[in-house]
C-alpha cells in the first residue's frame, strides 16, 4: 500500500467491496493517518461520521474465515505465505475467528482418533465438525429397538440390585471381616482418599515470578488479568510457536532489514528507528558515521513530507529530539553529511525509507495498565510489544523469557520468529 489511499480504495472501503486482505490493510491505515482520514470525512461524509473501528467491525460481521479455504489449512501447515497473512490479520481483529482457530490448535494437540476401518482421518479437524446426517426409516426403526432394549437391560440390572431398591441396603462387611485389610498406599493415613492425579500440561514456561501452564484444551493457566484479545495473542503464540508480522505494521513496506544490515558494515545510512513502533514521543536518531565527515543534520518529515524537525549540525552519530512528535503518527526521516564542502543524504534509492511511528496515547494507556498486573511477564510483555509494532522491545523481552527456560523449543522458536521480523 502507498503512503497514502487512492481514491478508489476510499470508495471501495466504504462500499466495502475490497478484498479482504485490502480492506483490513484499508482499515488499518485510516486507524493511524490523519490525512486519509480527513479525506475519507470530507470526501464521503456519510461514512466519516461513524468511527473506523464501527465500522469496521461492521464489515466484518459479514465476513469470516472458512473452516476449508482459510483454517484448516493454516492448522494443518499447508496454506501458503498469502493465506497466512490473511488468516493473522483477520484474526487479530474478529473474535469470533480468533476463538475457532484457538479452538483448532488445542484440538490439533489431541492424539489422533482411528477410525473404523483402522485408518486415521485424513484431516483431523474434520472430526471436531458435526457430522449429521438424515437417518432413513429402516435406520430409525432399529435405533427404536435398540433403545427399548437397553432400557429393558437396565430395568433388570436395577431390580436385580439390592442396593437399589427402596428400604434396602447392601450388606456391608463387618469390622471384623475387615480388620486384616491394609492400604494400597502404605504411606497414606487410613481414612484418607487418594488424589485425582493432575492433568499433564502441554506447555510450561517459568514466567512471572511461576509457572505459565498452557492446558490439553490449550487454555492459558495463568495471567489471568490480560484483556481477552491480548490473552487470545499469547495462546495463540504458544500455539503455533511462531510470531507472524505484526498487525500493527500490516500495510507497511518492508525494507528495514536492507537498512540494518548496514549495522555491521561502513555504508552512511540511518540505524533507527526504522519501519518500527515506538513508545517515546522523543525518539533518538542513530545513523552510521561517513568517514571524513565534518557534521551531520537530522530531518524529520511527516506523512506529507513536509519537514517538522530538524537537529542542527551536529557532530556525533546519535541525537534525541528535544520536542515532543505527535502519536499515532507515522513519520520519516533522513540524515545528511557535509565532507568537503558536499553534502551526502541517507537514505535515497534504491534503499526504503527510514520510518517509524509514535505509540498512539490508547495503546500507550493500554501499556501502562498492563506494566501494572504483568509487567514481570516476559511473555505477555513480548506478545504486547509485537502485537503493537515495538519489534525491539519484543526482542528483548523474548530473549529474557528464553533465557528463564533454556530446555523450552517453545521460547526458542518465538525468540527466533521476532529476530526473524526485526531483519526483514
């Protein structure tokens, strides 16, 4: 998607006869841009007036995933690139099909159930379906005569039990028939029942100062202060073990791995922030040094690239900006170098631009509350930071969760995925 919508994609966005995967790109954008979302109220004001994520959700009453074209193939590990992206970004905004795809993964766990002939169902999901079929007339008739027979069986057994009649008991065993009887378990008090043993979890991670279980159903145990769709984000994380890319930067170009893999050589190019999220209204700049270089400037641009900041020369390879930038906005930035006499700017084709975008204040209240009842859990710290497109927080708090479990593939995995996101 380009910096800004086309005229088209308003309407269709408003008509809602985009594709799915364009509209929920659409969506996205109008949540985060100023400027399209004053065209979209000047331009169709009908539409304007209601809030993005109304009508959003409106859009989305109407569409949801198919258990054939979308899930089953993302749960079996079949769907292509394409098709997963579609699946994490619908997800991450419809309820109803996050909590069917959770509800696949914790099936998936199960061990798989013979069928009669002896064989396996060639998709496991499709056991969980109802299958229900009209039954003929002669079938019903012999459900009739098979039901009529069990009930007369159990007539029987009831009247043949002593225990079960009015006004009987059982004969019990006198004290002294049973004073030769010991315990099955030497070490347990007499008079004292067994324990039902506790169900083996699938997962477990040291998180939070404890245990976080994920159950045989796939349930976080745990945690139990996370707001729902957060709590749904990390079941899903240790579900499929994987962070997908981030909702929050759904509709960005990629390009900030071509730009940090200059970290380790000695091109002039712009470090960070780039195509991130982050928290700091007053973010600092880092850039690779020109060798010979006499100083440098920092221009900030807005999604207009019209210039709303600028550092002055300045001599190191770092410089924080002493005014605050507005949230929820995207912005770019360049730095340029004077050596000689000449000026050299950074970046400038064929390498993408440096963006980055201020936590918007929702989420950032949203950070604060959640720092509160979880701020030592690595883990929804982790799926928090990603989830909202602070890539290098997430990294960090990851690392720190892998670290607490050195023998988990699970905390490998997702430590792995989000290095994977911040180098593409």
């Amino acid at each position: 998607m380009s910096e800004h919508l086309s005229q088209t994609q308003l309407t269709g966005y408003s008509g809602r006869t985009l594709p799915p995967q364009e509209l929920l790109a659409v969506d996205n954008h109008l949540a985060s841009c100023d400027v399209c979302h004053d065209r979209l109220t000047r331009i169709l004001p009908a539409v304007g007036k209601r809030v993005i994520s109304q009508s959003f959700e409106s859009a989305g009453a109407s569409f949801h995933l198919d258990y054939e074209q979308h899930l089953e193939p993302y749960v079996d590990g079949t769907a292509d690139e394409i098709d997963r992206e579609i699946v994490d970004s619908h997800v991450a905004l419809c309820s109803k099909c996050a909590t069917d795809l959770k509800d696949l993964l914790a099936f998936k766990q199960q061990p798989a159930v013979a069928t009669t002939g002896g064989g396996v169902t060639s998709s496991w999901w499709k056991r969980w379906l109802p299958q229900w079929q009209p039954l003929s007339t002669p079938a019903w008739a012999m459900a009739v005569v098979i039901a009529v027979f069990i009930m007369a069986m159990a007539v029987l057994l009831w009247t043949r039990d002593p225990a079960s009649q009015p006004g009987q008991q059982a004969e019990l065993p006198s004290p002294a028939a049973t004073a030769h009887i010991t315990p099955a378990n030497p070490d347990q008090p007499q008079g004292n029942l067994p324990t039902t043993p506790r169900e083996e979890p699938l997962l477990a991670l040291n998180d939070a100062g404890g245990q976080v279980i994920v159950n045989q159903r796939g349930q976080l145990e745990g945690l139990q202060e996370l707001p729902p769709d957060l709590r749904e984000s990390v079941e899903r994380a240790l579900a499929t073990r994987q962070l997908r890319a981030s909702p929050a930067l759904t509709g960005w170009p990629t390009g900030a791995g071509s730009l940090r893999g200059l970290e380790n050589r000695s091109d002039f190019a712009p470090l960070d922030p780039t195509d991130v999220v982050i928290e700091t209204d007053r973010p600092t700049f880092r850039w690779r040094a020109l060798d010979g270089a006499d100083h440098y400037v920092v221009t900030i641009y807005d999604g207009q690239l019209r210039e709303v900041g600028s550092s002055g020369p300045v001599t190191g390879t770092e410089w924080t900006t002493p005014n605050s930038l507005a949230r929820g906005v995207t912005y770019s930035w360049q730095i340029s170098a004077t050596k000689d006499g000449d000026k050299f700017v950074s970046p400038k084709p064929p390498l993408p631009e440096a963006r980055f975008r201020i936590l918007d204040q929702r989420a950032l209240a949203a950070l604060a509350k959640l720092k509160e009842f979880a701020g030592s859990s690595h883990l929804a710290m982790g799926v928090f930071y990603w989830k909202y497109g602070l890539l290098e927080k997430s990294e960090r708090e990851f690392q720190a969760l892998a670290k607490a479990n050195p023998n988990s593939t699970a905390a490998t995995e997702l430590l792995a995925s989000i290095r994977s996101l911040r180098r593409r």
